[in-house]
C-alpha cells in the first residue's frame, strides 16, 4: 500500500543521506520504522495481558507444594 507523507526538505534530505550511508533507501527505512512500531504495539498488549492475569490471581501455591524441575518437564512434554 502506498501512503502519502509530507514533511520539510532538508528533513527528506538528510534521511536520504542517512539511507545512503546506511546502504538502504528512505523508502525502506519509513517502511521498517511502522513495522517497529506495530511490533512494540504487539508487545504492549502481550505485556498488559501479562499484568492483568498476574494481579488478577493470587499467585500462592496450595500449603505443603514443592516445585519439581522435572515434574514441570513432563508436563511439558
């Protein structure tokens, strides 16, 4: 998809320097700065989700529990 952008010349300038210098185009790095920015959004949900199920449970084990390293292996096997 193709998106229209506008900002001032020396701007565009010297993001085309930075692109040449950097042995890409402007075009790719506008294109790989909103991928960033999509994943980081991604990552923000995963991170709230991650809060919301950690303070919405207790987070204690039932009296007596003792953590098994290779209990936990089997279980994931």
């Amino acid at each position: 998809m193709n998106i229209t952008l506008a900002t001032d010349e020396e701007t565009i300038n010297r993001s085309r320097e930075y692109a040449l210098k950097h042995g890409t185009s402007l075009n790719q790095l506008v294109r790989d700065f909103l991928q960033s920015l999509a994943r980081q959004e991604d990552r923000d949900l995963v991170a709230d989700e991650f809060l919301r199920n950690a303070t919405g449970h207790s987070g204690h084990s039932s009296e007596g529990f003792r953590f098994d390293r290779e209990d936990a292996h089997r279980r994931l096997n």
